[in-house]
C-alpha cells in the first residue's frame, strides 16, 4: 500500500506542478490592466490632495506609505508608483547602494545624476528592492521614470538597444510582482516597446509634437497619460488631445499640486440619442444612446414620459389625464466612442394605462455624469408606435 500511496502522490505533484511553476502566469492574469480612458492626477510634491474625481493617482513611491495607497483604494481610485530607474537621486534611502562606477553626468535636477544602465548586473538587485516597495506598499502600478538615457549626455556610451534591453527588463521585472507598468516618454522607441508596457505617461507631446508617436498604444487600446507644463498650449493641447485619444492634462513643472486642468473636464457630458420612431420589442422600449470618443465615460439614467396620445377610431388629439405617464427609466454606463441599445422594461399594466392608443408622443430624457464629476441633461421627442393602424 506505501508504493502505491508514493506513487499517487507523486502523479498529484505532477498534475500540479505548471500551477506552482508559474507565478508570473498568475500574477498577469490578476494584475491591473489600465483602461484606455483613465482619468489621472499626478503629485510627486507636498501633502497629497486626495480630494480629485479621478480613476488613478500617480504619487511618488518612497515619500508615500502603505495607509496613503490604502486610503486611495478606499476611495476607489487605482495607485501608481512613481520610482526613478535611469537617474540616482542622492537623497534617496538607498542612494549609499549604487556603486560610484554607475553614476554618471549631472542630469539636469539637483542631486541627479544618470546610471550606467549597461551594467544591469550592478543595478538590479537596487532597482528589483525599489519595485518590491512599490508592491508591499500596495500601488497597482509603475511609473519608471528616466528610461530615456540613450538620447541624453549620461556619461556613458548607451546605444538604443542597451536602452531597449534595460526597459524590457524594468517592464518585466514590474510585471513579475503583479503590477502593471507604464512608458516613461521615449517616442522613438514606442513601437519596440509598447508590447511590454501596459500604457505610456508622456511629457510635452503637443510642446515637441511627439503626440502622434504614441499611437500604437491607442490602438492596442492602452491609455497614454500627457502632461503639459505651458500655459500658452491651454486649453488648445486638449482638444489635440481628445482627438488622438490622449489623456491630457496641465500641470506645473514642480507637480507640487499647484496646477492641475484635465481636458476630460472642460465641457460637460453629452449624450447622443438616436432619432427618429420607438418600437416596442418584446415588452421593452428601446432607447439608442452614444457616449462621444472625447470623454472617458458617460454614466446616467434615461427617463421615458409620454406626452400625449392619439386614440381610435375618432383620431382626437387627447392628454391622459393631468400628468404625463411615467414609462420607465433605466441606468446606462458607457465608454468613451460607445453606442448601445438601452431597453427599458415595460409591464403590461403599464401598457394596459395606454388604452386604444395606436401611438404616443415620448419624452427622452438622458442625465448623465463623466469622470470629472461633471452633470448634465438632454432632451428629445419621439413617436412611440403601440399598434399597427387597422386597414
């Protein structure tokens, strides 16, 4: 009996070794994939003002702890990590860490200076504690920010494919841990690139006219994040951006939370709806609505009312009762560049207050809501065929 027990148990490790052999195979299927339409505040400074109608947030890892992410999640908003993988900051805790060998030129900011990206052997260790803090900490995703050296005086001769080898890395490294992970800038290399990343956060597209480089992203259906910083572009960035399908927003260059203008939140919410006749099918009343591609989201109610009736056989034009009747209202949520059918449920006793009406005058009302928070109404008549004239 002991040689047949060893002998199932060994079939049962067999049996359920792929499950325990591939972690990263379950951390992608859990991980969060960034909608195309995320709405965004990005703070690296000061105290963060949680207080924006936003779907993510994006705040700096090490300045942030756990209870700030936690309170985020609790308000529904999605947290990302803010870390810096190409440049060493000498205020950071782990600045003794980086050997003298990898820090190169002065980049530009106080107290930074570019990494030997090359020499991933000396930098991973770092670099993998950092995105396990990001992970422990809780935020769903990584900002890697200077991941661009190659275009830059580092120091260092970092050619285009040392850069492509250490983003790959990052990416997947972030990946790994179950957290989705974004482009930082770089428009040359998106093509290459935007297979391993989850979507892209870029600087000054409009500023540089980079924008258009960040395309493949959009059309895999991943968001791409633009920040602007001059404030002559406003608010004629937006509508470029609502065009191409960018996420744009003003900013002030120290992200200290002195500006902040989203283009998602500049007009109000519309919703389109359909013209012309309404038919019942199968006891329900069906309303087409649309959400039009410039916004993230519309979200609301449709409302049905009738206005007046025509009855049979005198055809006289006539009112039921003081009040109009309340037909039925149904909530809706769409995305951005949707159109769907809304059916409104209609009983028969409901039907049944109608009488001989071979058709009624309607009243469609749609209220919605976008991402910003952001309220508005719209109207429309439209006949609603109860029965088939009699010959």
């Amino acid at each position: 009996m002991s040689a047949i027990y060893a002998a199932l148990r060994l079939l049962a490790l067999l049996v359920l070794a792929p499950a325990v052999l591939s972690p990263q195979a379950l951390a992608a299927s859990s991980r969060w994939q960034p909608p195309q339409r995320l709405t965004w505040y990005w703070q690296l400074q000061g105290s963060i003002d949680n207080s924006h109608p936003v779907a993510a947030y994006d705040i700096d890892g090490f300045d942030t702890r756990a209870p700030e992410v936690a309170a985020l999640h609790a308000a529904g908003k999605r947290v990302i990590c803010y870390i810096d993988v190409g440049t060493w900051e000498n205020w950071r805790p782990d600045a003794a860490e980086f050997p003298s060998s990898v820090l190169g030129a002065d980049n530009g900011w106080p107290g930074e200076r570019w990494l030997d990206i090359r020499q991933l052997s000396m930098l991973e260790p770092i670099m993998t504690a950092r995105l396990k803090m990001c992970k422990e900490k809780g935020f769903d995703a990584v900002e890697p920010d200077n991941i661009d050296g190659y275009e830059n005086d580092t120091g260092f001769p970092i050619s285009a494919q040392n850069q492509l080898t250490y983003d790959e890395w990052v990416a997947q490294a972030v990946h790994s841990l179950g957290m989705a992970v974004f482009q930082k800038n770089d428009p040359d290399q998106v093509s290459t690139l935007a297979p391993y990343f989850d979507g892209a956060l870029v600087e000054q597209c409009n500023e540089y006219s980079e924008c258009s480089s960040f395309r493949p992203y959009l059309s895999a259906g991943k968001p791409v994040l633009d920040a602007e910083y001059e404030a002559s572009l406003d608010p004629g960035f937006c509508s470029a951006d609502i065009n191409e399908g960018i996420m744009g927003a003003l900013y002030d260059v120290g992200l200290d939370a002195a500006t902040y203008k989203p283009c998602w939140d500049r007009t109000n919410p519309v919703v389109g709806i359909a013209a012309g006749k309404l038919t019942i099918n199968q006891g329900a009343l069906g309303v087409r609505l649309s959400c039009p591609s410039g916004q993230s989201f519309c979200d609301g109610t449709v409302a049905l009312d009738t206005v007046r009736t025509f009855l049979v056989p005198s055809g006289v034009d006539h009112r039921i009762g003081p009040r109009p009747l309340v037909l039925g209202t149904k909530h809706f949520h769409l995305a951005g560049g949707q159109a769907v059918r809304v059916d409104v449920k209609l009983s028969r006793a409901l039907l049944g207050k109608l009488g001989n009406a071979r058709s009624t005058g309607v009243a469609v009302e749609v209220t919605a809501r976008d991402a910003g928070g952001r309220r508005a109404s719209s109207k429309r008549s439209a006949w609603l065929v109860l029965r088939a004239p009699r010959q």
